[in-house]
C-alpha cells in the first residue's frame, strides 16, 4: 500500500489543527502528517499533537499541498481572506487547486454554512473525517 501523507491546515490557535492530527495519530499511527499553519502558534500546537512535520505562512501552504494526497481542515480554507484575514487568497487559492483529496470540517465562523440535516459538533465531525481518511487509503474514493 501506498504511503498516504496529508496537510493539516488550520489558523488562530490551532486547537480544530491539533484534534485532526491526535486523532490521524491515534488511528493511523504511521501516516505522515504535515501541519501547515497560518501562524507558528497553529504550527507548534499541531506539532505538539503529533505531526510529523510543520511549516509555517503562506508559501509554506502554496509549496506544500501539491505535495500530499489529503488535505484538512475547517472548509473556510477555501475562502480567500479567513480566519480574521490569516488564510490569504494564494493560500485558499493553492489550497483549492490541488489535486489531494480535500476532507473539511464544516465551521460557521466565516459565514459558510454547508447544508446538511441535523446538528452536528466539531468534535463529530473530525470523527467522520476519520472515517473518509479510512476510505481514501483503503481505496474507496466516494
């Protein structure tokens, strides 16, 4: 099989960052993770929770995730100008244009708000995010 590396992109205080690499760890424990923050608080906390791996600002981003086969994070990775300005539009941009399967956390602090049925927490929601990162390395893309 395949050696799966994912980027672990996440901004402010990097706690969302920090709860995906954890639990990557916990039930991958030899994927590589690369955690990829909009500032070295958000590097150093995903580093802390296991990455393998951390670079920091926006052409540590841009050079990194064309790198890797999934990307995560909260969706407002792909909006230019989220997390109070942090995730730059070349950011969002690179992040959006990359040919890794991206796996996101729906997260309504920059205005999105996915449609989907019921209420879910962001703890629930990394969860199933381990259940599609399980999917992709067993091959079962859908």
């Amino acid at each position: 099989m395949k050696e799966i590396s994912i980027a672990v992109v996440d901004g402010q205080g990097g706690g969302i960052g920090a709860n995906i690499v954890e639990k990557l760890k916990t039930q991958f424990p030899d994927i590589n993770i690369i955690a990829l923050g909009t500032n070295s608080i958000a590097t150093g906390k995903m580093l802390k929770a296991g990455a393998n791996q951390g670079a920091t600002g926006e052409n540590a981003v841009i050079y990194n995730v064309n790198k890797v086969d999934i990307i995560m994070g909260v969706v407002a990775i792909l909006m230019p100008n989220a997390m109070l300005g942090e995730l730059s539009p070349r950011m969002a941009e690179a992040i959006g244009s990359s040919n890794a399967r991206k796996i996101l956390i729906p997260l309504e602090k920059c205005n999105i708000r996915v449609a989907m049925p019921g209420d879910y927490n962001v703890g629930q929601c990394v969860d199933y995010s381990m259940e599609l990162v399980k999917n992709q390395i067993m091959g079962n893309n859908s």
